[in-house]
C-alpha cells in the first residue's frame, strides 16, 4: 500500500468482504448543492433510503487529504456542516491529498473513486454537463469526459436546465458514455419531468440495468459508464412556470455578478432553493431518494444471489 492509499468506511470494508451490494455517494451535494442545514438531514436520508432498499451506502469524500469510501456519521457532518470545504473534481483529488484538504467529491471524482474501489453503481441527483454559452467560455464539466472512461452505473434525474440539455447528450454521445431513461425514452431535466429530448434506450427494471452492466464487463469491448435517467412523475416535479421564471432569473444574476468555472453550478442552485421558498428544495431531496432507492435495487440485482445473503460460497 501506498502513503495515499483510499480508507474504507468500516460499513463498506465488511460489505465488500462479504459480497455485498453497495452503492456510491456523493458529497458535492451535500457541501455545495443544499442548503444548511437540511444537507445534513438529506444527506443522513440518503443513506437511509440505501439501506432500505438492500444496499450498504458509501458516501466518498475527503478529509484531511484522505480520500474516504464510506464516511462515517460525524465525518459526512463535518463535511455538512465545515466552511471552506473543497470542490473537488477528479483533477484534484491527489492535489487535496498531497495538501491535506477536506473537500466534496463531484459526479466524476465520486464516479472514478467508486470505480477505484470495485463499486459498480452510483446514485446522485443530477450529472453536469455542458454549460449554456460554452461555444465561447469552453465551461463543460469533467463529469462528461471522466464518465467515458469510468465503468459505473449513474443514476440521476438527467441534467438542471441550468445547462445546455441538448448540447450535453451531443457530448455524451461523443464520449461514448451510454444514456437510458428508466421507463422512458425521454431524457429528464431534473426539476423537471422531461428535459426535452428523446433516449434512444428504455430500461424498466432493476434487472434490465443489472444485464447491461454485466453485458458491457463481459464483453470488454469500452469502458464507459451508463448514465440512467429516472425522470420524476409528472405530479411531482416542479411547477413549469415558476421553473422557468426562476433559471431565467438566475442565469441573469450569473452575469450580473460575473460568476464563472466551477462557482456557476452552486451559484444557480443557491439561487434555486432561496427564491423558491424551499419548492426547489423539496424537489431536489424527493429526486436524490428516489435515485438512491432505485440505485440501491440496481446494485442488489447485479450482486450474485450467494453474495447478498451476506456469506461466501466455499472455495
Ligand atoms: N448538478 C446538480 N446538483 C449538484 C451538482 C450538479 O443538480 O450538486 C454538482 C455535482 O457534484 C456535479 C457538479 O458533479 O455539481 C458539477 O459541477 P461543474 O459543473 O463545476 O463540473
Ligand atoms: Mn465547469
């Protein structure tokens, strides 16, 4: 072992031993995505919603430039709860390590952390992507390009119309990272049941996604991940019109206050959840526990039967 090797939460090292399924967190969303301090009470919920539903959480991150596979309580609580917390993307991982940081792992740190790791599935809210106006200010974000070589399973409620919806499937075709909607061809938008575009995939079970993560380590033949859409109901998304009212306040404010790289993503969405009145928020939470439910399902279907009842065959 390396001086920078990755520690594992207890939970995670005995789920791991045993063989059984586990699913990736992330905590950008907990440091930089919600608002204190329901980050915390969703964070912890999260968790929760993973192990009802037959997964072993583990929450990625970093302290004290370690990099952590299952955060315990108290640590994913520092990292709520800690100002000057780092954003990190998977280029900053072994800066935060070689300086001690603490800081937040992204879509592509978590993503390429838990594949690190032997963790096939990941569960977070909505991926990043490719920023409106990027033809001239080049803003996409490396969960895209990390994501084409990162074999792992993300379920998400698509991308937030922050971004350039369109644009970002383009890119994903381009990378080679694999899209399907669950239960729909269409691609979410996060808040929002339909971003606007069609998937050229369906996957409806639990089962279906289990398949084609076998399917692509079978046969070795690309290395990309699946990105998976689980669109809200339409009941439960967020009201359309104050949807729009509200990015387009937002990406005014943008502009006005010259915000730009890697500040624009929490900038929009503090925007979101303070001119909403919690209506953002509410949403937001609902999409991340229905992702994790699902991606917890996901994990227990890929997991061979013998593993998930918690014991090992015999060698
Ligand atoms: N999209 C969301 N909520 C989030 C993020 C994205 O709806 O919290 C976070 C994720 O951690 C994602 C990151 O990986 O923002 C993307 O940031 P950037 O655009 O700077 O790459
Ligand atoms: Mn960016």
């Amino acid at each position: 072992m390396g001086r920078f090797a990755i520690r594992y939460g207890d939970h995670v090292t005995r789920a791991r031993r045993d063989g059984r399924p586990v699913v990736a967190l992330e905590s950008t969303i907990i440091s930089h995505g919600l608002p204190r301090p329901d980050n915390l009470r969703v964070a912890r919920e999260i968790e929760q919603t993973v192990r009802d539903n037959g997964a072993v959480p583990a929450t990625i991150g970093m302290l004290g430039g370690e990099l952590i596979v299952g955060l315990e309580d108290a640590q994913i609580e520092q990292l709520a709860g800690a100002d000057g917390v780092a954003k990190l993307s998977v280029r900053d991982l072994a800066l935060g390590a070689a300086t001690r940081a603490d800081g937040a792992t992204t879509v592509a740190a978590t993503s390429a952390v838990a594949a690190a790791a032997g963790i096939k599935v990941f569960a977070t809210g909505g991926l990043g992507g490719v920023h409106r106006e990027a033809n001239t200010t080049f803003d996409e974000s490396a969960d895209l390009t990390t994501l084409s070589r990162t074999p792992i399973v993300v379920v998400c409620a698509g991308v937030k119309s922050i971004l350039d919806v369109g644009a970002t499937l383009e890119r994903l075709e381009t990378l080679g990272v694999a899209v399907a909607g669950y239960g729909t061809r269409r691609f979410p938008g996060f808040f929002v049941t339909d971003g606007g575009f069609d998937v050229d995939w369906q996957l409806d079970t639990p089962e279906q996604v289990a398949a084609t993560i076998a399917a692509r380590d079978d046969h070795g033949a690309g290395a990309g991940a699946l990105v998976l859409g689980n669109p809200l109901p339409v009941g439960e998304q967020l009201d359309t019109e104050l949807h729009d009212r509200t990015l387009a306040e937002g990406l005014r404010l943008l502009s006005q206050h010259g915000v730009s790289g890697k500040a624009v993503t929490p900038f929009l969405l503090s925007h979101f959840h303070s001119s909403t009145e919690g209506k953002s928020l509410e949403v937001n939470v609902r999409i991340i526990l229905r992702n994790a439910a699902l991606a917890a399902r996901i994990a227990a279907a890929a997991t061979p039967a013998h593993a998930s009842l918690g014991f090992s065959l015999p060698q």
